[in-house]
C-alpha cells in the first residue's frame, strides 16, 4: 500500500509541474506545446490518479460521507475540476484557429482563457486538499 500512495503523490505533484508549464506555454505563446502538454495532463489525471484516489477512498475510509474528515471536499472539488476542465478543452478547440500549422487563440476566445485560469486555480486547491487528506490518513 505505501507504493501506491507514494505513487499517488509524486503523480499529482508531476501533474501540478505539468499544468503550470502549460499555462506558461499558453502565456508564451506556444500553443501546441501548450495543447498537448494540457491535455495528456489532464488525460492523465482522470484516467489513472481519480480512479486509483476513489477506489482507494472506499477501500480506506469506507462509506460516503466520511464523517469526521475533509475526504468529501476534495471529492466535491474533484468533481467541478472535471467539469471544468472538459468546459475548457470544449472552448479551446471551438474557438482556435490555426495558421501555418500554428494554432493560436483570437480575442473571442476569452471564455477558454478564463475557464483555464479557473481550472488551473481549483486544481491547485484540489491539490492542496488532497495533501491534507493525505497527511490526516498516513501521518501521526
């Protein structure tokens, strides 16, 4: 069990180093590098570590809700990143363009912008969470 909650860790940090290098890539002005690197991310993320974070919460903590604990926050903020990251993919491939095989985002494509900005802020918060869910479940 250590190995999978080690591995469970070191993932989401990688995955948190990989968002704001996309985010960075985005500000840079690289967007296929930004493109790819956001969406196996977020690939990534809801089909290996949320599998393995809910099969894990109900083999450990039991039950829903978990009285007692902050495992049902962390659930319920899990759940909006979802939400909110499937929102802003939609809006990036509804509104780029590509030029030169170069893809690039117009003005009207502020909702993408934002949506990510949000996403990446609740992911972090996620993260932030789950860490602490983390240090009350396997830490004295």
């Amino acid at each position: 069990m250590p190995f999978v909650v080690a591995f469970m860790f070191v993932g989401e940090a990688a995955l948190l180093i990989a968002y704001i290098v996309a985010w960075a890539c985005a500000r840079l002005h690289y967007g296929k590098r930004h493109h790819y690197v956001m969406l196996s991310s977020f690939a990534l993320d809801m089909l290996v570590f949320k599998p393995i974070m809910i099969s894990r919460a109900f083999r450990v903590y039991g039950s829903y809700p978990w009285p007692g604990s902050s495992i049902a926050l962390h659930f319920w903020l899990d759940a909006a990143v979802a939400v909110l990251g499937l929102l802003t993919i939609y809006f990036a491939f509804r509104f780029r363009t590509v030029r030169d095989r170069k893809m690039f985002m117009p003005p009207k494509g502020r909702v993408h912008r934002r949506l990510g900005i949000a996403f990446i802020i609740l992911w972090i918060a996620t993260f932030i969470v789950g860490v602490r869910v983390f240090a009350w479940a396997h830490l004295p």
